[in-house]
C-alpha cells in the first residue's frame, strides 16, 4: 500500500530515523503536533477550496464536451468520414479495373500491329505524321466533300 507514493518500507525506514534522532517521548510530541497540523489544514477553508478546485479542474473536460455536444459532432464526422473512404476505395477500385482493361487492350493492339499479316507479308500501316518517329499515333484520314481521301496531314501546310 503506497499513500503519497510512499510505500511501507520507506516509511518505516523514515519512522525508525525519526526515533533515532528525536528519541521515543519527542517522536509522539512531534507525532501530535503533527497530526494537529494537518487536521487544521484539512479543515481549513482554504483547504477546501483546493480540493473544491480540483474536481472542478478534473470534471472540466468531460463537461465542456457535454456542453459542446462534441460527442454527436465526433461520431457524425467519423460515420462520415467512414462513407467517404468507402466511396474513394470504391473509385480506387473502379479505376484500377479501368487501367486492367485498357492495358490488356493496349497489348492486344500492340502485337496484332506487330504481327505478321496472314499473307506472309506485313500487314498495311497507316500514314503517319512526316517528321513524326516511328510507332507514333497514325494521322488522321478524312474524306473531302467530292468524296475524295485526304491525308490531313500532308494537306496542312504547318506540319511539313
């Protein structure tokens, strides 16, 4: 047992220094006196106050938390925030499926461009962009109003 975080032989050690330096009919005068002392500081209301201030000081906390209905503000932004992490591992998600299929396309584009045609011969490639490197994206073909094919590219004059 520890009062004051003083355990039971620190005290007895404190006791028997006590009756070594006062002697046994000193250390009960000094124990009386001392015990008068701390009823009247007990009993004081002074005394009373600290204690009083201090379980205020304790309960504050707790009570402005009640008063500020922090509780309700904390569990509606907790369930909220819970939402949208749900909602953003969803979109997470839905993005990385997203990335799957568009590079399983990319890659089954890319080696039926680099297969060979079943002629034996390479298959047609598209008109590029001139001056553009090679496995760039193809230039865009357009059909004119007299039904004629145009490559956009080599019409403008600002590419070439």
């Amino acid at each position: 047992m520890e009062i004051f975080n003083v355990g039971f032989g620190e005290l007895f050690f404190i006791l028997l220094i006590m009756l070594i330096l006062l002697g046994p009919h000193e250390m009960t005068k000094a124990a009386r006196s001392l015990g008068r002392f701390l009823r009247q500081v007990t009993r004081s209301p002074v005394w009373h106050d600290v204690v009083e201030t201090s379980r205020q000081l304790r309960e504050l906390p707790n009570k402005i938390i009640r008063e500020a209905n922090v509780e309700e503000s904390l569990e509606e932004f907790e369930q909220v925030a819970g939402e949208i992490q749900g909602e953003l591992q969803d979109g997470i998600q839905q993005i990385n499926e997203e990335t799957r299929s568009i590079t399983a396309e990319a890659r089954q584009l890319r080696a039926e461009a680099s297969a060979p045609d079943s002629t034996g011969g390479e298959k047609e490639s598209s008109p590029t962009i001139p001056g553009a490197p090679k496995g760039s994206v193809p230039a865009f073909k357009a059909t004119s109003t007299g039904g004629e094919e145009d490559n956009c590219a080599q019409s403008s004059p600002d590419l070439k």
